[in-house]
C-alpha cells in the first residue's frame, strides 16, 4: 500500500507542476528519454518509476523527493539530529 501511496503523491505532484497531460507525457518522454507509451504506463501506475527515475524527475522540475516522504508518515513530527565535536 505504502507503494501505491508514494506512487499516487508523486503523481499529484507532477500534475501540479504540468497541469496538461500532453505536455506531461511530453515531459516525461524529454526527461527520462523513454516513449510516449511508457510514460503513460507510469503515470497510470501501471510501471512504477524507479528511484533514480523519480531523481531525475526531482532534479528537473524541482519537486523535493523529502515532500513525497511525508505522504507515508503524516501523523509523525521531523527531527534533525544535531552532533557535536568534542
């Protein structure tokens, strides 16, 4: 399930940035150099995108991969952990 969540997020996320499907597929195709069939297998779901896939995907229209993390764990607070030189 957590699969299909981050799937679906991920997404949403690319439609907020591409609001028109074709020019999404178009995207896709340029980004991940793939053919317009399996970019819309993947935002079908039908292929998942690979991590090094949704990267390159990040990378080039700046979605933060951290945002889709918060997807799985809403109910849950982020810390940072802070280390000190002795």
């Amino acid at each position: 399930m957590k699969r299909e969540l981050l799937h679906t997020h991920f997404v949403l996320l690319l439609q907020k940035r591409e609001p028109d499907k074709s020019k999404l597929i178009e995207l896709l195709m340029d980004i991940l150099c793939i053919e317009k069939d399996s970019a819309y297998r993947r935002l079908r779901g039908e292929v998942p995108f690979s991590f090094a896939e949704a990267i390159t995907i990040g990378e080039r229209l700046g979605i933060s991969l951290d945002g889709l993390m918060g997807a799985l764990y809403e109910k849950t607070k982020n810390f940072a952990l802070q280390q000190s030189d002795f």
